[in-house]
C-alpha cells in the first residue's frame, strides 16, 4: 500500500535552498533529456534504470528518502509519480515531487544546468519524424506509391505515443549513442 505523494512547487524548492545545489533532487527522466537541461546538482537516475541499487550507487548510505526529504522530476510529472510510487514500494516515504517538474521550474526562471550541446529528446523525435515524412513522400513520388500509405505507421506511432505517453521512436533515440554516457560535470555550464 502507498500513501499520498506529497509535491512541492519549483518556488518552495527553490526558495528552501541556501545555495544553487540539488543534490537531494532525482531526475528520472532519459540522459539526454537530462544533458540538455536539468536542476542543478540533481542526480540523473532514468526511471528504467531507478533501483535501490542506483540510490545507493548516487547517495551512499543516505537518510535520503527516510528522515530526509528525496524528491524527484521529470519533464511534467507523470514518469516522477510512477518512480515514486516505486520508491515508495521499496520502503522510502520521504519523497516530494516537483510539481510541474522542468517545464515548470524553467518557466519560473530559475537556474538550468546544461551539459554540451545536447538536443532534448523530444527535439529529436521531431526531427526523425520529420526526416522519414519527407522520405516516405520523396519514395512515394520517385519509387513507388505504396511508400504513401507507410505515413500511416508514423500516424499511427504518434497516436498510440499520444494517448499512452509511451513513444517507441523515443525510447528508440535515448539508446542512440550520442545519447549515451556523458558526464555532466565535464560539459556543464548554467542558464537562466
């Protein structure tokens, strides 16, 4: 059984710090989403590969969770609130999520570690949508006309990813190796 989540607003987090360093914030959303732009000081621990196992790796033995607040993030919400409720599955009830995650605590203006010159996943999902729409009409008019009826695919993808918040050609791109193992703290630099 779980309890209610509580949540905190990005003003409350950002206003209980007394310096620019997160470190008690989880991040669960991919690394690419993370590299290009997360909470500084936050721990970038993907919700496929959140485990007790990868807390202990980021904080150590830590009251993170237990006597101390954890909290957690996403791009709006939802992937926080299913780790959550995983976490909370695990034995730690000193959890707060982000409420509105990155989209809102960018929309309030405060500090933004990005690391490179990383493009958000999202980004990237457009552009190779984009990229095979073109393709399929380019095949469809020089090849053959069935290459028309494969947009039907990509329709479809975007409406199953749309109504699931599940999108295959995401978590498709975030195995990408360019998506892959770069460190933050070698390529950061802070944003407003």
């Amino acid at each position: 059984m779980t309890s209610k989540l509580s949540t905190i607003t990005p003003q409350q987090l950002y206003s209980s710090q007394t310096s620019e360093d997160y470190s008690q914030v989880i991040d669960v959303r991919s690394s690419a989403e993370f590299r290009a732009g997360h909470i500084p000081g936050a721990h970038s621990i993907p919700i496929e590969v959140l485990s007790l196992d990868a807390l202990q790796k980021h904080f150590g033995h830590s009251d993170l969770g237990h006597s101390e607040t954890l909290y957690l993030t996403c791009l709006a919400g939802p992937r926080a609130k299913r780790a959550a409720e995983r976490l909370q599955q695990a034995g730690f009830y000193n959890i707060a999520l982000i409420d509105g995650g990155m989209q809102a605590w960018q929309q309030a203006g405060f500090p933004v570690t990005r690391c490179g010159n990383a493009i958000a996943l999202e980004r990237q999902v457009q552009i190779a949508i984009g990229l095979l729409l073109v393709l399929k009409v380019f095949l469809g008019f020089s090849v053959h006309e069935l290459f028309f009826a494969l947009t039907a695919v990509i329709g479809g993808g975007l409406i199953i990813a749309g109504t699931t918040r599940w999108c295959g050609m995401a978590n498709l791109m975030a195995r990408m190796p360019w998506n892959q193992g770069v460190e933050c703290a070698e390529h950061s630099n802070a944003s407003a």
